[in-house]
C-alpha cells in the first residue's frame, strides 16, 4: 500500500473492470504507453471478457513446474478453479 502513488504503480478494482471493461482496458494501455486501435480494442475486451476465459478455464491454471520438490505440473488449485462466477465475492 505504501507504494501506491509511485509512477509506475497502478491500482485496479475488480469492480471497476466489471463495471467498465473497456474503460479498464484503456486505462492499462495508457498507463503502459500503449496506443491500440479500436479493431485491437476491441478483440483485447473480448479476450479479457468472462465468458471468453471461463470457456478457455484450463488456460487460467497456475503450476509450479520448477519447484523440483513437488510433481511435474503441480497445481494449488483444481482445474478451472480461478474462473468462477465473474462476481465480485463470489469467491467467499
């Protein structure tokens, strides 16, 4: 928390993208000095919407593969477990 005005720090809120995704979006970019055009925009949204990840959920899995402690692929999590309900909570 302390370092949250630094310049290259940027807080987001769950919420906020929920709300306003594409203001979300923008947000990032600009914050990242990135200049997308509308049709990038547009598909980067998409790709970042609930639907669009919860059909890819196996995509969103962490693993560990370099901890030589634990097995080849070892994950915390059940497959599909950190794409849930796309609701602020709905974790709880």
């Amino acid at each position: 928390w302390a370092v949250r005005k630094l310049p290259n720090v940027l807080l987001l809120h769950f919420n906020d993208a929920k709300r306003d995704l594409q203001g979300t979006v923008e947000k990032i970019a600009a914050f990242l000095g990135v200049d997308l055009t509308q049709e990038e925009l547009k598909r980067v949204v998409h790709k970042c919407g609930f639907d669009y990840m919860k059909e890819r959920s196996q995509m969103f899995n962490f693993t560990f593969p370099t901890n030589p402690r634990l097995p080849q692929g070892f994950s915390a999590f059940k497959t599909g477990a950190l794409v849930r309900e796309g609701s602020f909570g709905s974790g709880e």
